[in-house]
C-alpha cells in the first residue's frame, strides 16, 4: 500500500554485527513502541478536527482503532444518559458521518487515503448496522448483553505496567490488549454476524489463555 509510519527510534543493523535475529527483535520493539505512541497521538488529536481531516492524518490501522474507540464511548453514554432515546439520536449522526465518508471518497483524493476509507467504511456500516439493531432491540442500558457481546475499543491503565494508558477490546467479559503490531493499510472484509460470533469466540479462548483455529472455505472470513 505504500504507507509509512516514522518510527520513534531508528535501528541501526550494523550494531547486531551480522546477528540477524539481535536486530529484527529491536525492530519489532520499535515497532510497537511506534504503533502505540501514533495511536496515542491520533487519539488526542480527533476531537481537535473535523472527522474528515482526521482520518487523512494517520495510518489505516490507527484511523479504524480510534473511530472504533469514539464509537464505543459514545454508544456507551448514549445508553447511560438517555437510553434507547440516545443511540436513536446517535444513528441519525452516525448516518450523517458516514454522507461525509461518501463525499470524501467521490473527491480526488490520494490512493492512500482512499484505500484508509474503503477499510474504514466496511467498519463504520458494521458499526452502523450494530447500533441500529441495538436501537430496534430497545436497549436501554450500557450493561445489556446485546451491548456487551460487540468487540468494544477502551483506552485504560495496563495491569502489567502500572500508570500506563493502553488501548484495550471487551467483548463480553473477555479483556485483550490491542497488541500494535503493524498490518498496513490492507483491505477489510465485511463483517457478517458469523464474523462476530467468532470474534466473541476467539477473543474468549485467548482471554483463558487458549488458542483459536477458524476452519472454514476460502473467502469466508477466517483471516479477518
């Protein structure tokens, strides 16, 4: 996809003095230390743009992590402040937001841009999708199953490293770490609710320290 993320601290290979695996693991260190620190960065700097300029600014990644992260707060205080009301009112903005995305995607923009909208809106109409199935629901409350079992994004202190902020997914009582490990601006497929019931699925057997295999023809969804 062509796209570059500057790293926080360059590594210099001729260091390792030929030791291949010294060097790929400071790569990978640096590595994570960069993906946190631009989604970090990205997440102070959305309330500061219009949605539209934001999601320009940072990697494909990054930009559908912190949507991701704004959808579950404001879905989550829609349902405390006013109930089934308040996620009614926020699928006439989320609707509203994703007109923008449209336009934005019928302009001339850069390839790159493009390829970070393609990903985005398959994320965004899922999205969408969930909190006006939760509207005909008639969720009224933030601790309703039909709200817990959706893949929620949180920025919260990390239990192993005391007085950090790290960004996190809930999905029923399962609790993961985003794990920044960099995967480019690729392409999404959509989400079926299949998908979501592997998610839910997957996420619980890592949160008990299991492993997850998907089986399944090709084209189903196994990778995503």
């Amino acid at each position: 996809e062509k796209e570059k993320v500057a790293v926080t601290t360059p590594v210099d290979p001729a260091k390792a003095r030929g030791s291949v695996e010294q060097w790929l693991v400071e790569v990978e260190k640096v590595m994570l230390e960069t993906i946190r620190h631009v989604v970090m960065q990205a997440h102070e700097d959305y309330t500061g743009r219009r949605f539209t300029d934001w999601l320009k600014q940072w990697p494909g990644q990054v930009v559908i992590a912190i949507f991701c992260l704004y959808w579950t707060q404001d879905v989550s205080a829609a349902l405390r402040n006013e109930g089934n009301t308040g996620i009614r009112r926020y699928s006439d903005k989320l609707e509203h937001r994703l007109a923008e995305i449209i336009d934005l995607v019928r302009s001339d923009i850069p390839p790159l841009v493009r390829c970070t909208l393609e990903a985005l809106i398959v994320i965004f109409v899922h999205n969408k999708d969930t909190v006006m199935e939760l509207t005909r629901n008639g969720i009224e409350r933030e601790d309703d199953f039909d709200w817990l079992v959706q893949l929620r994004y949180c920025i919260e202190e990390n239990p192993d490293k005391p007085e950090q902020q790290d960004l996190f997914v809930r999905i029923t009582n399962s609790f993961l770490g985003y794990a920044y490990e960099y995967i480019g601006n690729s392409s999404r497929l959509v989400v079926t609710p299949l998908t979501d019931r592997c998610y839910r699925t997957c996420c619980g057997a890592l949160h008990l320290l299991y492993g997850a295999a998907p089986e399944g023809p090709a084209g189903t969804g196994k990778t995503e």
